[in-house]
C-alpha cells in the first residue's frame, strides 16, 4: 500500500481504494492473460454473489458490473476503509479478435474468469483464373 500524503484525510482513511472510484462506481482490479487459444480476464470480487454479476460483451469491449452489498450495522465508527461496497463497473478492451458466441464467465472463490476464444484466422485457397 502506498504512503497516504499526511495533509490528506482521506487518503489516511480511504488508503488505495480512493484510486479506484470512479464518481457513483467503483472499478474492481482485473488481470488480462493471452494463451494460444484465448484471451483471460480475472477479476477481484470478493463479496460478490453471483446474481449481483453482470458480463456483456459489446463489440470488442468486455463490461463487467453489478454490486457489492457489505452490511456493516454494528459498526460504531470507521477507522480505515479499503472494501468497496456499492456498483461497480470495469470495462476492459479486448486487444484480439474473439469468437462472441462463446465467451464463458466463471465466479469462484471471488475471483470472476472470462474466457474469450479467439477468432480463428480464416483460411482459403482463392483460385487464380485466366486473363480474358
């Protein structure tokens, strides 16, 4: 975790998690990992239950969203704050061409896995005809 800037309050009490607020969301962290046959997406969602998740794919650019609900009604007054709670959104832009159709979504132990297969390269033998 980085040094919070003493002159900020909210970076003593926020920590890292201010970075990833995006106005009324916040942006869960994801890994991005290519192998020959698919592009992988994680995504850190600890707390989320799977009927909160939403993926969609709209051109080349994964979306990921829904909400994260913590209840916390015995809490007195909060010390530190790094769990984010509420909507959350990330979109990701895939680099590859990939097949839509089969894009397969995973959510086990907090860790969301979108596998994207790639397209593959379409090959044909085109036919050279004789000049007129």
């Amino acid at each position: 975790m980085r040094d919070p800037k003493p002159s900020d309050p909210f970076a003593e009490l926020f920590g890292e998690f201010a970075d990833r607020l995006r106005g009324d969301h916040w942006e869960p962290d994801v890994d991005i990992s290519e192998t020959a046959d698919a592009v992988l997406v994680r995504a850190e969602l600890a707390g989320v239950r799977r009927e909160d998740l939403r993926v969609s794919v709209d051109g080349d650019v994964l979306r990921i969203s829904g909400i994260r609900v913590i209840e916390d009604s015995a809490v007195v007054r909060l010390h530190q704050m790094e769990v984010a709670s509420g909507p959350f959104e990330r979109r990701v832009t895939i680099p590859v061409e990939f097949e839509r159709e089969r894009v397969v979504a995973h959510l086990s132990d907090g860790l969301l896995t979108v596998s994207l297969v790639k397209r593959q390269p379409v090959r044909r033998i085109v036919k050279v005809e004789r000049e007129r």
